[in-house]
C-alpha cells in the first residue's frame, strides 16, 4: 500500500467505472476510514448509508439525475456499483464541515485500497424530498439530516494517477 | 510511515503542542497533500496560508480567543506553532465543501509525518474583520474569501493514537 502522502497527492477523481462489485472488506475498510473522520466536539454529527443494492443504487442515480436536469439516460454516478452517502445532523453547527471530512475521508481510503471514487454532490436537494426521507425512515434514522454527498466507489477502468498542476498562489507564508 | 487507513483511523486531535517548530520540510508536505485535496469541478476554490511567525500566530490567537469570549491569557491554538489557515472563495458553490477537504487533508498528512495537528474554527468569523481582511491584502489575495479552518500543528507533548469508540448507528446498509 502507498504512504498516506502518496496516496493524498495522487488520487485522481474517477468518473468510469467496471460494474464489478468491490470486496466487502474493501467497502468495510473505506467505512471505517470515514466514521474515524475528526468532527466538532467530536459530536461525530455525519452518518454513512452504504448502498450496494442495484435497485437502490439505479433509483438514487436517477433522482440525481433528475436534479441535474438530466433524464433516466444519463448516470450521474458513472457506473459505480458502490454508493456511501453521507449525511449530517443540521443541529450541530459544525455538520457541513463534519460531513465533508467524513467524504474526504472516503475518498482517499478508496484510493488506499486500490478503488477508484467520486464526489457527486446534490444529496443535500435529493434528501429534501419525500422519497429519500421515506428511505431514512425505513432504516429507522429519525433526526434531522442534511445530504453532504455521496461517495461513489468501485474499481476505476482506466488507471490514472499522474498528479496534476495545481493553481497558481494556492499557498502564501507568514515566516 | 504507517498505511494510509491506519492513519485515517488512528489519527487522534492533539491539544497539547510542544513549542518546538516542525521540520520545513514536513510543514511542505503536509500542505501540499492540503492542495491536492479535491474540489468541486477542480476549482481549487481555497487557499492556504502558512503561518509561523510567532508574532501573527499570537495576534491570530488572540483575535480567536477574542471571538470565543476569552481573554488574551488563553491560547485557542494550544501552544501549536504552526497554523494553517484554509480559505475558500465564496463565488464557487462548494466552497465550504472544498475548504473541508483541504482541512482534512492537512490534518491527515500532519499525522502522517509524525506531527499532531487540530481543527481549529472561528476562521470565518475572525476573517470578517478589517484586521484580517489587511493581512489578506497584505499577501496580494483579492477576492471574496471565507476563512474555513485553522490547522494548527506541532510536534505532541503526549502521543495518543488509540483509537476512540464510534457512535452507535454511525453506519446503515442497504444492500
């Protein structure tokens, strides 16, 4: 496995993906890399719904979709089989922030296991509707839960990993 | 240097810094893995700024503990000698997000070269003022910036790295 600045400095965005489905331990891995994300007062206000379930996955792609203004046709999670979506508790004043880690977190531990991953935002528009507040019903989350974004992972079709050049005046010094 | 995951999950918040000053060359590093955070459409929406003068450090510090309704005898920064200070520029839509990311990245890699590191908030609201908008422009930043984060950082006093329990129902699955 590379070094964590390997693996922070060269993960790239992946936006094709094999339909294989990753190893459970794999997504286990990736989880638990994300619940140990520091949040505010360690009120640890995020919470995770991992999503391998086909039906599930094509319903919240085409809710995504939708949101973009897009048809059926187009999948927004570029075919990954594997949707992490987060989500944080608006009553912690920190939720936004905590979420995010949580993400970024994600992010770089399926480049660490050898996956490949996405942010795909609109969960915060997708988990204002009815249908997706029935789905956290169903799993029995009560509360008040804002989409942070979804993770989506699985293994990329093509390998890249080049770094690419960051902008210009990224970074000042106070010396 | 340990494995990614285990520096994602055993990463601890450190709140006690000796006030030796870090090697540049870990300072370099953790703040590259900062920029190589990803961000909405790749818009590198954030900047950081590297702050080891003492005397700016102490006006930051002081200027937070200000805003947290403290006095100027308490440090919010916990005697780190490094701040990071992550900003984001508000006209891009994931600014927030983005800026999280960075944060997280900064955090991550701190640990991973040996170093201990914590969030430290009120960036937004100390970077509101006249005063901090002059040191904005002192390093020729223009532009519509929010202050994210403070990325303290410095060597521990005490190590700590076992990692602490999890809430319960951080995780829900639906496969």
């Amino acid at each position: 496995m590379k070094n964590p600045l390997e693996i922070m400095t060269n993960r790239r965005t992946t936006r094709d993906f094999l339909p294989d489905m990753p190893e459970r331990e794999k997504i286990e891995k990736i989880i638990e890399a994300g619940t140990y994300a520091p949040t505010g007062r360690n009120k640890q206000s995020p919470i995770i719904i991992s999503v391998t379930n086909r039906k599930m996955r094509d319903k919240l792609s085409e809710m995504n979709s939708k949101i973009m203004g897009k048809g059926s046709d187009f999948d927004p999670f570029y075919g990954a089989p594997v949707v992490l979506i987060v989500l944080a508790d608006k009553n912690v004043n920190t939720y936004i922030y905590d979420g995010s880690l949580v993400m970024g977190n994600l992010l770089n531990a399926a480049e660490a296991v050898g996956l490949g991953a996405c942010w795909i935002h609109r969960a915060k528009e997708e988990f204002e509707t009815e249908e997706c507040k029935e789905i956290l019903k169903s799993l029995g989350i009560t509360g008040d839960y804002e989409g942070i974004g979804h993770c989506v992972i699985g293994y990329k079709r093509n390998e890249n990993s080049e770094k690419t050049p960051r902008k210009k005046n990224y970074v000042y010094y106070i010396d």
